[in-house]
C-alpha cells in the first residue's frame, strides 16, 4: 500500500483524502514542518510549488520512507466576486478568527439580487519521491446560500449549495460529497493518472 505524505495541515482536507483515497497509508505534514509556499497566481502553480517543496524537505528532514506527496490547492470561485476569493480562499479575511465570521462576510459581499453561481476547485499535485510531478482537477458547480447552514464538512462548505441539491456542503452527510466534490473528481483523475495502488 503506497504511504503518501500530505502537504497540508488542513485537518478538513486530511480527513476528505482518507475518506476519498482509503487504498493509500497518510503521513500528515508534521505541525513543526515549514508552512509551504503558495506564491502563485493559479491552482496549478500552487498545487505544484508545495508539492515539490514538500518533497526537498521532506528528503532532509523526513521521518519514514513515502512513496511521494501529495498537494492540495483549492478554492471557492464566486462569480459575482469576479472568481474571487478563489486561490486566495485559505487567506481570505484574515482578520476574523474562524469561518463562520468569513462565510458571513463573504455572503455580506454579494448583493442578494446578484448572481449567486459558484464553483469549487481543487487541483492536486502528485510529486513522487522518484520521478516527475504532475497535477489533475476537479470542479463542481453551484451557487450561494443566502445564510451558512449545517455544521458539516469544513471552510465554505456551509455556504455552497451544488447543482441538483437544495441542502449546502454543510447540510449533506460526507458520503454524498464526496460523490460529486471537486476533491473527489480530481482524486479520481489521480487515481486513473497514476497507479496508486
Ligand atoms: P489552500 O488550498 O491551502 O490554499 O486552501 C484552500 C481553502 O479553500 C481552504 O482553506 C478552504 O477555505 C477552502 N476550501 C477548499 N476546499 C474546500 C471544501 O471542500 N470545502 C470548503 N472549503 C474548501
């Protein structure tokens, strides 16, 4: 079974990896590791830099043996935010300490009578220990809720409702995510990109 490390500390997206990619063995990126760089003006760019950033410290400093790193880019694009927050979305409204206060300042931000289509995206960066990286993506679309509902999942899962849904990422039970998640379609491009079995 291939030991991947993940180059976050999202404890939101390290629990949607086990759920989402159970055949592999998860190192968490240790909480006295460097942050990683995301300096980049798009997913890719970011999803890549940690990735192979991970990797260069991981070959110094590593604890165990792993097959490769794994890396996570990821956002909510609001259309009447001009794609915003987007790949910013990890640094959005940094003044206020949790998400519920930034998804209320999010929705704050768009008229009610404004187009409320959204999408998440996720791109993840795969860089083996030997050999090249490489990146795959996943979106899905939505809209916004006119107030956060439901308490599950993480970040703006609580603002986002998907297409076909009238309940939020935040109302709908984990398996039902990760059916139709940009996570779970970029995971499965992973999967049939590389042998991760
Ligand atoms: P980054 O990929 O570390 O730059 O951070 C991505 C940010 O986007 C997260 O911290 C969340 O705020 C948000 N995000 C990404 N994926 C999801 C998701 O599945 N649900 C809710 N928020 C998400």
């Amino acid at each position: 079974m291939p030991k991947v490390l993940l180059a976050s500390r999202n404890a939101g997206k390290l629990r949607e990896f086990a759920e989402l990619l159970p055949d592999l063995r998860w190192v968490p990126w240790p909480a006295d590791a460097p942050e990683l760089p995301e300096t980049g003006a798009f997913f890719q760019d970011n999803a890549l830099q940690k990735a192979e950033a991970a990797r260069a410290w991981w070959r110094e400093h590593g604890t165990e043996p792993v097959d490769g790193v794994l890396a996570d880019d990821s956002g909510l694009c609001v259309d009447a935010l001009w794609g915003g927050p987007g790949v910013l979305s990890a640094r959005f409204a940094p003044d206020l300490p949790s998400y519920r206060e930034r998804n209320a300042r999010l929705l704050a931000m768009v008229p009610e009578d404004a187009d409320r289509a959204a999408r998440f995206v996720c791109v993840l960066a795969f860089a083996p220990m030997n050999g090249a990286s490489s990146a795959v993506g996943g979106s899905v679309e939505g809209s916004l809720a006119f107030a956060p509902r439901g308490d599950g999942g993480f970040g703006y899962d609580p603002i986002f409702i998907p297409v076909g849904f009238d309940r939020t990422f935040g109302e709908l039970p984990a398996e039902v995510k990760h059916t139709l998640s940009h996570r779970a379609r970029a995971c499965a491009a992973l999967k049939a990109r590389l042998d991760l079995s």
